[in-house]
C-alpha cells in the first residue's frame, strides 16, 4: 500500500475513482484500520466473516450496496452487521482445527 501512494504521489495529475478511493481510505483511518475493502475477499476478512456469510448476508435488501467504482463501504457494513445482530466468526487456533 504504501509503494503504491508512493507511485501515485510521483505520477501526480488526475486520480481515478478508484485511486481516490484508496486515498481517502487511508487518510480517514490514519492508515491503520481499512474504511474500504476493493472486493468481497477483503471485506471478509476486515469484518471477520466468510465469504460464504457476506454472500448471504448482501441477498437482504438493506445490505450496504457497494460503490460505483466497486468498492465497498467497511463503515456501512459493520453497521449494518450491528443493526441485524450479524457476527463473524471467531478466530480459531490450530489446535482447535486439528
């Protein structure tokens, strides 16, 4: 991430929706915790769910819809999860997958 605002800050001109997507994410949290996830994959793992969950969960018709440009709004779907009392599930050691 960072190689990337790295490159981004040396090319300068105009940003895509995407790059600046990428940007205010980062600025808004300071660059420690993600306000956007590019897909389905990452916004699992930010929100501590499966894939196979998210799936479910966005078939409800007040799921946060994902932005134009794809993105997803992390912030509008932990709110949501808390709204309809939805949970990830709980990280598991390696012992207990044994």
């Amino acid at each position: 991430m960072s190689r990337d605002f790295a490159n981004l800050a040396k090319r300068g001109g105009k940003l895509s929706r995407s790059e600046r997507a990428m940007l205010q994410g980062v600025s808004a949290s300071g660059g420690h915790e993600a306000t956007v996830a590019e897909n389905y994959v990452e916004l699992a793992k930010i929100l501590g769910a499966t894939r196979r969950m998210l799936q479910n969960w966005r078939k409800r018709k007040d799921a946060p819809a994902p932005a134009a440009n794809g993105f997803h709004d992390v912030a509008a779907w932990r709110e949501f999860m808390q709204r309809n009392d939805l949970h990830g599930e709980p990280a598991t050691t390696d012992a207990e997958t044994a």
